[in-house]
C-alpha cells in the first residue's frame, strides 16, 4: 500500500514538474518571439580602444536603455577589407525598433536616415563611472554634427556612424601629414627649394638691370606727368576766375565794326 502511494505521489510531481516546464518554455517562446519582432540590428566602428565594453553591455540613448551589445570583434574579421581599416572595431548591437516610432522597414530605415543625416546622431563608447565598464551611447548633434569617416567596406546591418571629436579628427590629420613627410625625398624637395630660390633670384636681378637702364625714360616720364600736372592746375585756376573761356577763347576776336 505504502509503494503505491509513493507511485501515485511520483507520478503526480512529475506531471506538475512537466507543466510548469511547459508553461516556461511557452513564456520564453513567447517573449523571445515577440522581442525578436522588435528587435533591430545596427552596427557601428570604433578606432579607439573599447576597454569595458563587452557582449551584453547597454545600448543608451541620452541615458535611456534601448538595446545591448550582440558582438564585438576586428573588422577585418567580419569584413573581407584591407589596410589600415583591418584594425578597426566592429561593434553590433539589437535595438528596440520602436524607439524609431516605426512598423516596418521602410519607416525604420526612413526614420533613421532622418536621425543620423539631419539630426547628426552618432554612436560612441563611455565609460560608466568608477566601475571599469562601458556602454554604447547615442546622441543627437542637431547643431553641430560629426562628421562622417568613410569606411571602405558595405555595412550587412543598419549602420550609425561613430562621433569623432574635434581632437581624434586633429589627431588623425596629424597622423596623415607626418606620414606623407616620411614619405617625402628630402633631397629632392630641398633641390626644388634651392632651385626656386635661384631662380626668384635671377628674376629680381633682371628687374633691377631694366629699371636701372631705362631710368633715363623714366626720369623723362615723370617730368612730363609733373608739366603736365602744373599746366591743368594753372587751367583749373584760369577757369575758376573766368568760367567763360569753356565757351570762347582765352583772346576775343575783334568785332567787325571795329575792324578797320
């Protein structure tokens, strides 16, 4: 009697074991479906290290949870690119699509174009606090928006550019240009240096020579423009005493009654 009531109490914790794993499983199946339904990926880079931030890390936009790191890895791990972009971090993240206040794709990708085109959004790691963590923020820069780096690969998700700041943008340009030094032939450049020099030089020296030898002409020239000046301010000083010598001449013509 006691084996039979030990069967029977068996058998009735396995049949309640077994609904509440079915009625788990059915929660899961149906919050994974309809985050899943929500859900949007978007994928971004970073140059600079990403040191706290790892899958599973918060998505924030101005503060506001709305999404979390998917995957973290080398660009030239995801994408078949090469050169110095090779070296750049890959980050992707699950959005939820309604922050976008959108249905479907068409609206998703319209309303994020609008956000990132004329509202400057970007992407960029912060560091939360004194924990030695990290997270993805989004932020608008309506007024005055980062530019935009180029990338060199096709983005398979939705892509949100990364924010620059004024110093890494300087920081680069610096980069660039003492590369482009190193690359320089400083004997050829000095050679073309030297040359332009010398040749500014002789140009100088014959302007010198010309001035030097039509300095008679020029003498001359000015001597003319100073008779000239004189003899229209003496005219000036004439026709301010007496207007009428504009209609007649300086000597009146006799009349011809009195001729004879």
């Amino acid at each position: 009697m006691a084996n039979e009531n030990h069967a029977s109490y068996a058998k009735v914790g396995l049949t309640v074991l077994v609904g509440i794993v079915a009625v788990v499983a059915t929660l899961v199946y149906i919050g994974g479906v309809k985050d899943s339904s929500d859900e949007m990926l978007v994928e971004t880079f970073y140059d600079k290290p990403v040191s706290g931030l790892s899958v599973g890390s918060a998505v924030n936009f101005r503060g506001v949870k709305i999404g979390e790191v998917r995957a973290i890895d080398l660009i030239g791990n995801v994408y078949k690119v090469k050169g110095p972009d090779n070296l750049r971090i890959y980050i992707l993240m699950a959005l939820n699509r309604r922050v976008l206040g959108a249905e479907d794709d068409e609206e998703v990708n319209r309303n994020l174009s609008f956000l990132i085109d004329k509202l400057g959004l970007r992407a960029t790691v912060t560091a939360s606090g004194i924990t030695g963590m990290s997270r993805m923020e989004f932020d608008l820069n309506r007024d005055n928006p980062p530019p935009r780096p180029e990338i060199s690969w096709t983005p398979r998700a939705r892509y949100v550019p990364p924010k620059i700041s004024l110093l890494d943008n300087f920081s680069d340009s610096a980069t660039r240009v003492m590369n482009q030094i190193n690359k320089m032939d400083l004997n050829v450049v000095w050679s073309n240096i030297n040359a332009t020099v010398h040749a500014l030089a002789q140009s100088a020296e014959g302007m010198r020579v010309m001035i030097e030898s039509r300095q008679g002409d020029v003498e001359r020239i000015v001597e003319d423009i100073a008779a000239t000046a004189a003899s229209v301010k003496e005219l000036t000083s004439e026709l301010r005493r007496n207007p009428s010598l504009l209609l007649r001449d300086r000597v009146a013509e006799p009349l011809a009654e009195t001729a004879r």
